[in-house]
C-alpha cells in the first residue's frame, strides 16, 4: 500500500473544512473547533491551523497558540 493512499492530504484538508461549516465565525468556537479536529483525527494536524485561521480570520499564529496552550 502506498503511503498516498494512507494519508490524502486532500481529503483531511476537505474534512477539516467541512468540519468547520459546523461552527459560527467568531472566535469562541476556535478551542471547539480545534477539539472537534482532534476527536476526529486523533491529532491535530499541522495543515489544519492555517485552515482554521483563514476560516476564523485570524492569524495561524494565534491559532498555534491556542492548540499548544
């Protein structure tokens, strides 16, 4: 089995963001978000900070700051 076919990019970065059409645009619902990411996936995937920034508007610093507290 080749490692493509384990890991699609593509489709975790389409889960993540159909993921995010559960949560409204304010960032209240980051840690929730990032939660949800996490129960689904087992991890947080690095990918996935710079999708949840763009979705919230903020920066994938910030982001990162919130997933390592």
């Amino acid at each position: 089995m080749e490692f493509e076919e384990i890991f699609d990019e593509s489709k975790v970065i389409e889960d993540i963001e159909e993921l995010l059409t559960s949560f409204k645009k304010d960032l209240f619902y980051v840690l929730p978000a990032l939660q949800a990411i996490q129960m689904k996936f087992g991890y947080i995937p690095k990918r996935s900070l710079a999708i949840i920034g763009d979705y919230f508007g903020v920066s994938h610093n910030r982001i990162y700051g919130i997933a390592t507290f």
